[in-house]
C-alpha cells in the first residue's frame, strides 16, 4: 500500500492520485496465510484452464499436485474467489432476493456496431500476499475495455465507480451483465436507466451469455496476471493500465481480422 498520510488533501483526493478506489482504501482485509494463497494461486490457474471444474475435480486435481485437502476447504475457498462450483463460469456474487432481475435480452440479437451493447464481470486477481478483485466494462462489437476498476472487496461500489467512468465516455443501448447483487443493486440499475439504457441479464448459470467477458479474463490472465507478481493493489493498478492500454490500441485480435479493438472501436 502506498503512504497516504498527506494532511493537506483529503482521502478522496489522495486515492484520486494514485487511480485507488475509495473503497479499497477503507477496507483493510484479513490477511491469508500462505499455504491458502498457493491454494488459491493454484486454484485460479487450474480454473482459468478448465473452467468446468467444480469442487469435486478440483479437490482431486489438487491432491494429485500434492496438496492433500478436502473438499469443504476447496468449495469454501472457491465460493471466497468468487468460482462457482455448480456452473462451469464464474460467479463472483449471489444475488439477492429484493434486487429486480432483468430479462437476457441478446439471444439472437445480431451484435453490427459500437455502442450497442456493453457487458461486464468480476473476476479474481492474484496478489503476492493476497488478492484483489477486477472489473471491466467491454463493447461487444469491437471487444474495446472502455473502463476497468480494482478493489479488495466486493463492495458493490467500484463496479458503480467503472460505471460511471465509462458513461462519461460514451453510452450504450444495451447493457448486460450477470445477476450478481452489485449488477442487480438500485445504485447501478437506476444508474443505466436514468440514461435510457436496456438492461439485459444473463441467466442463472449461462456461460456463454456474457462469453466476450469470458474470454477477456483468460487473455488478461494469461499475458499479463500469470507473468508479474504484484506485490501490491497500486503494482496491480499499474500493470494492469499497462497492459489494457496494449490491449485495447496495439494488440491485433484474430476476431477483429487482426485490428486492434481502438481501431474498430473508434472506426
């Protein structure tokens, strides 16, 4: 962590300086001992691979590694990074009951320009000596990151701070996302509907629903997260800025007929 102690400017101001959302400055997470963060290490990587592993295959592939543990530690770590071990995707949050639900409104739907639709996700981000969570918001069309933001909790409160950067930006006509409770909370519906957005949701367990997301965190993971050690949130912050900005303005993607996702994006 960095030293903000500077009496002359506020918190808010000091995160603002260093890109550190406010809210993973006030959270101070409990530390994990290093046999979990291995555990975890090991159980990101191994997903990543084989995102169709539950707690069952996980268990039995880590014992084959050598780590002799049982499954109830391996769900209760999978539920903690956020890895669902029912469905083969990740499902960083559960929703909640009051929060409305919004139908899937992309089945079939023909995906021909920017800004038609924008979707987003949470997923787990290894850290030396513990872990922080990211959140990005793509366009479909050109698969162009138009914001991102890290935390180390899953406070509802750094998606709505993404949100909000990327509609300063420009707006969409449809925007899709999982029913996890900071996607389905009134802060961040009301949010996209005081802009006039359509608001689609994937269904319970539909991995390839929101599949761009999907296919961003294994690209990320793989060239950029698996090749650092971040020792801390502002290395993380750092690297990660690095690589989206190589993502988005200088990496030929196959999809885009080897463009990057700025030229499509930008046209």
């Amino acid at each position: 962590m960095i030293e903000l102690s500077n009496p002359s400017l506020s918190i808010a101001r000091q995160c603002e300086l260093v890109g550190l959302a406010r809210s993973s400055y006030y959270r101070q997470p409990e530390p994990e001992s290093q046999e979990t963060l291995t555990l975890m290490r090991l159980i990101d990587e191994q997903y990543t691979r084989t995102p169709f592993y539950g707690s069952r295959r996980m268990t039995a592939w880590l014992r084959t590694e050598g780590h002799p543990v049982n499954r109830k530690r391996v769900q209760r770590l999978m539920r903690q990074m956020g890895i669902e071990a029912i469905y083969p995707r990740p499902s960083l949050s559960q929703g909640v009951a009051e929060h409305r639900v919004y139908p899937y409104l992309l089945r079939g739907v023909t995906i021909e320009r920017p800004q038609q639709v924008w979707s987003t996700d949470i997923t787990y981000i290894r850290l030396r000596a513990g872990f922080v969570y990211l959140v990005a918001i793509l366009d479909w069309y050109s698969r162009y990151v138009i914001s991102w933001e890290l935390s180390n909790s899953l406070d509802a409160s750094f998606c709505l701070e993404a949100l909000e950067r990327a509609l300063r930006h420009a707006q969409p006509e449809i925007f899709n996302s999982d029913q996890g409770v900071q996607f389905t909370s009134q802060a961040f519906t009301g949010r996209l509907e005081a802009t006039g957005v359509r608001i689609s949701m994937d269904g319970r367990g539909r991995v390839f629903d929101n599949i761009f997301v999907e296919r961003l965190w294994r690209t990320v993971k793989y060239e950029e997260v698996y090749l650092h050690d971040y020792d801390s949130l502002v290395t993380a912050r750092q690297r990660l800025d690095h690589y989206f900005q190589f993502y988005n303005r200088q990496r030929p993607h196959q999809s885009l007929s080897y463009r990057t996702p700025a030229a499509v994006y930008f046209g």
